[in-house]
C-alpha cells in the first residue's frame, strides 16, 4: 500500500552527486532483522539523504547494542540533528525501530517544523524469520535480541494503522517497493 502526496525529482544516477530529490524524512520502522537497515541504505543511495541509524554509532563506540539506558539518550541527541539537517536543505533517513505511534509522531513533527515532506516505510517479517535473520547475522547480542526482544517483547511492537499511515506523505508498506 503506498500513499503519495508529494512527487519529488528523479534521483541524478549515481555519479557521486547529491540527488536533486527535495530533502524529506524518511522514517523506517520495523523490528529487528525486518530489513531496517537494508530499506535505509538503498534509500540513501537512491536520495543522498543521510542515516541516523543508532546501532551503527554504538557499535562505532564500543557500546552494546542493549544498552538501551544509553540508546534511549543518544537518540533524541540524533533527532536534534537530524532536524538541523533538514533545515539546512539535507533529507535524513531514521533508522530507530521506532515501536511506538507516539514515537513515529514524534518524529514525523520535525518534517512538520522544518516544513519537509515525511515518508513512513514499515518493514515487516513473520517472526520465524525475524529470529533466523537476526541469528544469521550474529554479533555479540544476538541471543538477547532473539530471546528477550524478538520473543519475549516483539507483541509490544505497535504496527502502523491506515490513519497514521495517512498522516505521512507518503507510506510503503511491508513488501513494496521502496520507489524513490
């Protein structure tokens, strides 16, 4: 399912330029091992938009990833930035989880302060394949994201509904494609 309010200009092709795409904010949501990441990375590449992701600036410090006592520090730090960006005319790209609709809000007002476009991409996968994911990946907190996040908390996880969807410029739904 894909609502579009906003059309923006086609990516330039990869020449090492920024995108004449207008900057916006993506937010991608999703549990671990749903393809945040991946989702995150195809659209820098498309939008040259910059990645607020977290997880990468953890591990950079030497921080677990469960640290979540610190994560739940850091990021606002990261929105705050990310709100500096768009202002300055650079899309960015949130790459937090974000399992809440208040959390997701929340985000999405930075675009309405700065007066950008918001994208909401939801990446989803059965559960069985959450956990084969994050395994096969590995890392130092694997078994801690599969035992206590993935199994013993992922119901908390609150799924995009129609109307919040509507509140975005756009949404892409689990299994479409992300269409820069």
């Amino acid at each position: 399912m894909r609502l579009d309010r906003h059309r923006a200009a086609a990516p330039q092709q990869a020449t090492g330029k920024l995108s004449t795409m207008t900057p916006r904010l993506y937010l991608i949501c999703g549990l671990p091992g749903a393809g945040k990441t991946t989702r995150a990375l195809e659209l820098a590449a498309s939008t040259g938009a910059v990645r607020l992701c977290p997880d990468e600036w953890l591990v950079a410090l030497g921080i677990s990833l469960v640290d979540y006592e610190l994560r739940f520090r850091l990021e606002p730090q990261m929105l705050r930035h990310g709100e500096e960006l768009l202002r300055a005319g650079v899309g960015i790209i949130v790459e937090f989880g974000s399992w809440a609709r208040a959390e997701r809000e929340a985000i999405r007002q930075i675009a309405v302060r700065t007066g950008m476009a918001a994208e909401l991409h939801f990446v989803d996968a059965p559960l069985e394949e959450l956990v084969r994911r994050v395994r096969q990946r590995g890392g130092p907190h694997a078994g801690v994201l599969v035992d206590k996040v993935l199994l013993e908390y992922s119901g908390k996880f609150e799924r995009p509904t129609q109307d919040e969807a509507a509140a975005f410029d756009r949404y892409v739904a689990p299994h479409a494609a992300p269409e820069s």
